[in-house]
C-alpha cells in the first residue's frame, strides 16, 4: 500500500495541495489549447489565401513564359534564365507561441531589376520574370505558415492528452483520495470523542 494514501493529516495536505496543482495544471493546459488552436485556425485561412494567390499567379506565369519562348525561341529563354544568381537569403529564424517553436522564414526580396539587357529581350520575358518572382515570395510566406501549422497541430494533440490525463484521471485520483482521507480522519475523531467520553463517565461513577 502507498505509504502517501494512509489517513493522516500529512498525507491529507500533501494530497489537497496536489489537487490544487492538477486543476491549476489543467486550467493552464485548456488554456493553451485553446491558444494553439486559434493561431492554428488563423494560420490554416491565410495559407489558403497564399495558396489562391500562387495559383493564379502560376498560371500568369506559365502562360507569360510560354509568350515569350514564342517571342524569343527557347534556348534564348534558357540561356537568360541561366544570368539570373541563385538566391542565398533566405533564414529561418523561431518566435514561440505557449512554449511552441514557430518557424519564421526571412527573405530579402528579389530586386526588381532584371539581370539582363532589354534590347535583347521582349515585354513577356519581363512579365514571367516579374510573375515568378512574386510566386517565390508566395512561396516561402506559405511554407513557413504551413511548417508553423503543422507545429502547432503536433502540439495540439499532445496539450489535449495531457489535458484529458489531469482531467480524467489525475483530478479524480485526488479528489477521491482526499475524500477517502477526510472520512478515515473524521470517522478517528468520533471514535476518539466517544472512547473520550466513556472513560470520563467510567471516572464520573466511580
């Protein structure tokens, strides 16, 4: 028998106090969940609206893309394509919502400027450049926010059972370890009150 649940004043405190730190835990870990899921719910709408804007964007591209290997050949499109530097920039950096490494990926953005001569080029080379350009910026904002979703999802499970843990069975341990303690206690103190009370009679009538 566990030493912590035999009916003394001691282990009634010890016991009180870790009740009162199981619902404190649980109050904290609904409200964390709750957190998580709010974040994750706004995160999950602006990844589809990030997802809506590469669509349509990738489409403009292509089809400008396509103008301009019409317009210019092919190879003379490869070989322009081949000037453009690759890009380093991008960092990943954390911010923590209750406790949850969220990712936050930096980007400088792309210049504007085009990495070669205009005379040698056509105005639909310039729209796919421009097109793609923006479905790169789409693109790290969206892996970032779905990186940070799946983040918070994972934490959201694993806050739920803990929660459900204290909830189901921690609390409920202790409450009725409390009342069990509590009745043993009083049911001592009338048996004590009454012994008390015979021998005081027994002097009484002597």
């Amino acid at each position: 028998m566990d030493p912590n649940t035999f009916p003394t004043k001691g282990n009634l405190i010890r016991s009180k106090n870790s009740l009162t730190l199981s619902r404190q835990g649980y109050e904290l870990m609904d409200k964390k969940r709750n957190i998580l899921i709010r974040e994750m719910m706004q995160m999950s709408d602006q990844a589809e609206s990030i997802q809506s804007k590469i669509d349509v964007t990738f489409r403009e591209a292509y089809a400008a893309l396509q103008e301009a290997n019409i317009d210019m050949g092919i190879s003379n499109v490869e070989k322009l394509a081949g000037s453009i530097p690759v890009d380093n920039s991008i960092q990943i950096k954390l911010r923590s919502i209750m406790g949850v490494e969220i990712p936050v990926v930096e980007s400088i953005k792309a210049s504007t400027s085009p990495t070669y001569a205009f005379y040698r080029t056509k105005e639909s080379l310039d729209k796919a450049r421009f097109a793609f350009t923006k479905v790169r910026d789409l693109t790290i904002e969206l892996s970032a926010i779905e990186s940070a979703t799946y983040r918070l999802a994972t934490n959201i499970k694993k806050t739920q059972k803990r929660a459900n843990a204290l909830q189901n069975i921690t609390i409920p341990y202790y409450q009725t370890l409390v009342k069990d303690i509590t009745n043993s206690l009083e049911e001592k103190e009338r048996e004590e009150f009454t012994r008390l009370k015979v021998i005081k009679r027994r002097k009484q009538n002597k």
